[in-house]
C-alpha cells in the first residue's frame, strides 16, 4: 500500500507513548476516543485515556516500547481503519520479562479541521473475542 498520512501520525503517537510524552499524544485522539486499556477494561476520554497511559508506564516501570511493525489502513469518505501489527516490550519490567505481539485495530476519524484523530484505540485487536 502506498504511503499514507496516517503511517506518521501512528509512528508519532508510538514515540510519545515511548518518550511518556502524554501531552503530545493526547493530541492523537478525539475528544471523545475509546482506549481498550485491557480486555474488559475502556478508558472514555481523553482525561481517561491520559491517566491509563500513566498507569501503563507505571505498571511497565517507565519501560515500555511500542512500535507498528506492518499496516494495512482501509479508508471511505473521514473514516479510516487501521490494521496493524504492534510489537511491545518493556525491559524493566521486574516481576517478569515482557514482549508481545498483537494485531491491533485503530479507527480514526478526519475531524473538521483536517486532522486524522483516533476515535477507537484497540491494541488487542480480535484478541477481545477470546
């Protein structure tokens, strides 16, 4: 598939999330965007969304890195979904080692201004069926 504008943004909003620069990747989402935090468990809103990133550094002890290995993004009209394969890891993470692979699924949304923003943030993909 050819380059698109949402290859970057994603890039951009896995290095916020590595540099815990949760400023910036509020910017990332809609105002009101979902973040599956984990199976069972959403975060509604940006405020929400920010104090799970928080929770999720804590929990990986300030470790964590996220990056796309492989997109697919299907896009009509303002809406777009993204299909990709997310590669993470945290090396400090003391009580176990950790590194995973999932296929997660992003829906984002051209918003007035032009602007793609995520409105649906799913890491564990068709993993919340199981």
């Amino acid at each position: 598939m050819q380059s698109h504008d949402l290859k970057q943004i994603i890039k951009n909003a896995d290095l916020a999330i590595n540099q815990e620069n949760f400023d910036d990747l509020m910017n990332f989402y809609s105002e009101d965007a979902i973040l599956v935090v984990k199976p069972g468990m959403l975060a509604k809103g940006k405020a929400e969304i920010r104090r799970a990133f928080e929770a999720i550094a804590n929990y990986f002890n300030h470790s964590l890195i996220v990056n796309q290995e492989k997109m697919e993004i299907i896009e009509t009209g303002d809406t777009a979904l993204v299909i990709a394969k997310a590669i993470l890891s945290a090396n400090q993470k003391k009580d176990s080692e950790f590194s995973m692979e999932r296929t997660a699924t992003y829906v984002f949304k051209k918003e007035a201004d032009g602007i793609w923003r995520c409105i649906i943030d799913n890491s564990y993909g068709a993993e919340l069926l199981q």
